[in-house]
C-alpha cells in the first residue's frame, strides 16, 4: 500500500514540479543562478538576502578566514569597511550575530 501511494504522489503534478526544479538548478552555475536573483522582483531579491544572511550566520569561520579577514580589516582606510570587516569577523567568530 505505501508503495502504491509513493507512485502515485510521484506523478502528482506537485511532485513533478518540484523534481522539474530541482533538476533546473542543480545543473546551473554560481554564475547562473546569481543572474536569475537579479531578474527577481525586490521582494523575491530580499528573500533571498534575507535567506543568505541566515544561512551564514550559522557557520563559524575557519580560523584561516578569521585571519584574512583581520589583515583586512587593519589594511583598509575605509573607516565603514573596517567597520563591516569587524562585524564579519564577529559573526564568523561567534557563528551568529555580530551583536550578539
């Protein structure tokens, strides 16, 4: 009974768009889906910053990182550089907000 209803829910219209879409993007480039955001309307643009900036908040910095970005940050004249440098530095450090 389960298998008959997986077969059936796979040839679902919803189902098959999703495997449609799945299969669109997994074979694109950085490149090419960085050129579909653009084309997206401001509200789908800022869903997906909004969608970036969560995803990498999450995630800690390589210590590696860490260190490139600090020779950056003390190299740049640009004082609002340096300032969103050390809140990069933050956030890779804590794995979260720069506030936090």
């Amino acid at each position: 009974m389960e298998q008959r209803i997986l077969i059936i829910a796979r040839f679902s219209p919803s189902w098959l768009a999703l495997e449609r879409a799945v299969a669109h993007t997994c074979n694109k480039t950085a490149v090419e889906i960085i050129d579909e955001i653009k084309r997206l309307p401001r509200a789908g643009q800022n869903r997906v910053i909004d969608f970036v900036r969560k995803a990498g908040e999450v995630r800690p910095l390589t210590p590696e990182k860490l260190g490139k970005l600090a020779k950056e940050m003390v190299e740049v004249k640009d004082p609002a550089e340096a300032d969103r440098l050390q809140a990069e530095i933050v956030r890779g450090f804590y794995g979260g907000q720069a506030d936090a």
